[in-house]
C-alpha cells in the first residue's frame, strides 16, 4: 500500500462489515508481519458482475522482497475464487501484480477514482472474457474513502 501502514489497514478491516469481506495475515516470530483484505466492490452501470479487491495489501518494509505479498495475493484470489467472484481489481505497485499475472485495469476499460498513480490500478480476470467489453468505475466500499485511502 502506498501511503498506508497495517495500523490504518486494521482501521479499515474494523470497519468493513461485508461478510464476504476477508483478512489474511502473514505472522512470523515477531507477530504481524502483513495484511491483505479482500472486500466487494461495484462496476458501474454492471451490477450483476462480482468483483473483488484486494486492498489494503501491505507487508512491513524489513519483510518486503521475501515472498510474503506474493503469498497474501495468492491466498486471497483463491478466495475471491471460491466466493464466485468473475475478477479481481487491486491498487499498487504495477510491476508487483504484473508478475502475479495482473493487468492494467484500463486495459478492461476499467478506472477507479483512488487511482492517483497511471498505471497503479490493475485487474485479473478470475473466469476467461468476464471483463471483455465492458467499461466504468470500479467502486470500492465507503469505508476506504472515510478513511482517506
């Protein structure tokens, strides 16, 4: 997460009441060592499409480059899989989810108004086409927003 820290993720994941709404966590010896939460958000003009985010994702920096992220983004699809989602959108480092087999989001005709970075907002389509043809705004929970994520 950008401009985040897992104390201003835990904020989010207090609030989110969304059943579907799912934390992981990555603890090691020294406790929390990073945070993912997948939660339902809205497409525009699509509301019978299910998508999911995967945000906040953070890792604390002194774990970074091991692994760790990698694991959280890969445990949370596979909950976005099981929760019937058609695709998954996340907020971030381009290169990072570009490796995990993301896309940019405008490549889908896809945008988000907490996309500050071009390039920064990426998508994953969980079932083949499900994003083909399609075009609008992806809108996450209020939550985030209240927050200033």
């Amino acid at each position: 997460m950008r401009r985040g820290n897992l104390a201003q993720i835990s904020l989010v994941a207090e609030r989110v009441t969304d059943p579907e709404t799912g934390r992981h966590l990555s603890e090691g010896e020294g406790g929390l060592l990073g945070h993912v939460m997948v939660s339902r958000v809205e497409l525009s003009g699509y509301p019978d499409r299910v998508l999911m985010a995967l945000a906040p994702l953070a890792v604390l920096p002194q774990h970074q480059r091991h692994g760790i992220g990698k694991r959280l983004v890969i445990s949370a699809v596979k909950r976005c899989r099981l929760l019937g989602a058609g695709a998954v959108v996340a907020a971030g480092h381009a290169d990072f989810y570009t490796h995990l087999g993301f896309h940019p989001a405008c490549h889908y005709g896809l945008y988000c108004h907490h996309d500050d970075v071009p390039g920064s907002f990426v998508a994953f389509e969980l079932l083949p086409d499900y994003l083909e043809g399609l075009c609008g705004e992806v809108q996450f929970p209020d939550t985030f927003s209240e927050l200033g994520i």
